[in-house]
C-alpha cells in the first residue's frame, strides 16, 4: 500500500513540474485542467485523475516549487565565514532568481493574493509564508553572528521588509526594466544596514 501511495505521489510531482512553467505564464485566472493539456505533454484526462481541480494543482505545484526555494540561500550561510561573503552570495542568488525566474514568483504572488478570495489556498500559502519567512530569518540571523551583533527587529518585520523589496524588483523586471536586479541589490543591502547594526565590521558596500 505505501509503494502505492508513493508512485502516486511521485506521478503527482512529476506532472506538477511539468505543468509548473505553463501555469506561470497562464496565471491563476487564466488556467484550466484543459488548458494546461493543451500545453503539455499530458491529457486532460490525466491530469484530472491525478488532481481534484485546478486549485489542486497549482497549490501543489508552488508548494514543490517554494520547497526549492527555501532552501536556495543555504549553502551560502553554511559556508560564508565573513558578512561579505554572505552578503555576495546572498545577493547574487536573489538577483540570479528574480532575473531567470521572474513568472514563478509571479504565480507564487498571484496565488497568494487569490489566498485572500479562495480559502482552499489559505493553509498552503501560510505554510509556505512561514517557510519563507524561517528562509529570510537564517541569513539574517547568520548574518549578524558573523558580524557580532543580533537584529534590531522581529522574523516577521524582516520577512515584510524582503518580500516588498522583492516584489517591487519583480514588477520592474517583468516590465522589463534593466536595472531591477541591482536596484534590488542595493536595496536590500540598505535594509540590512539598517536593522542588522554594525559593530565590528564596516558599513556594507
């Protein structure tokens, strides 16, 4: 019964990802068990024995994207011993991600402003809320252990303070503005100025 359970699961992921990019483009609106058969490799037919409905599967398709995500910055924490190579390899993977990965997020923020109108989205955006908040929180927190100081503010201001930035840059770049990603950069280097205080180290760059 558990090998069952697992080929199920394993089935439901492997049509989860190769649906993800078709229902970015598409948005919540937009998208369909039809429509996404339609631009896939997968019949409809398919699709709907392994998923409810739609909500189904785009819930479960962030919900694998973001379990990614979550654990991107992490080799950068474990190895950087100095705020500068944390703060350079923290950067260069936010910008890295809002540049080649603009329309998942874009599907990660629909998905959670249709949160507010849906209630079968509410526990899964909440879970995934609360992983990326605990994400944001191990570099912080990193972060000003390597510099000898704590943070000046909460895991939840921190998270607000990183997700606006972020969806400000992400507007930008799907509207195609150039300097989003280093205007991103300095940004958040700003921010972290401001609420992680300097005490042995010089001023970020």
């Amino acid at each position: 019964m558990t090998e069952r359970v697992d080929k199920f699961a394993a089935r439901r992921a492997e049509l989860a990802a190769a649906t993800l990019r078709t229902l970015a483009e598409l948005g919540y609106a937009r998208t369909s068990l039809r429509e996404i058969a339609q631009n896939s490799e997968f019949s409809h037919g398919v699709l709907h024995y392994y998923f409810r409905d739609k909500v189904d599967l785009i819930t479960h398709c962030v919900r694998e994207y973001k379990a990614i995500c979550v654990t991107r910055y992490d080799q950068v924490v474990a190895t950087a011993t100095t705020p500068a190579q944390l703060q350079e390899g923290f950067l260069d993977k936010l910008a890295q991600t809002l540049v080649e990965e603009p329309q998942m997020h874009r599907l990660w923020y629909d998905l959670r402003n249709q949160s507010m109108f849906e209630e079968t989205f509410r526990a899964d955006v909440a879970a995934i809320d609360a992983s990326l908040e605990r994400m944001v929180w191990r570099v912080v927190t990193r972060f000003a252990e390597l510099v000898g100081t704590t943070p000046l503010v909460t895991p939840s201001v921190m998270y607000a303070l990183f997700d606006g930035l972020f969806q400000q840059a992400l507007v930008r770049q799907l509207a195609g503005e150039a300097g989003a990603a280093a205007d991103l950069r300095a940004a958040v280097t700003a921010v972290v100025a401001q609420v992680v205080p300097l005490d042995r180290e010089p001023a970020l760059r």
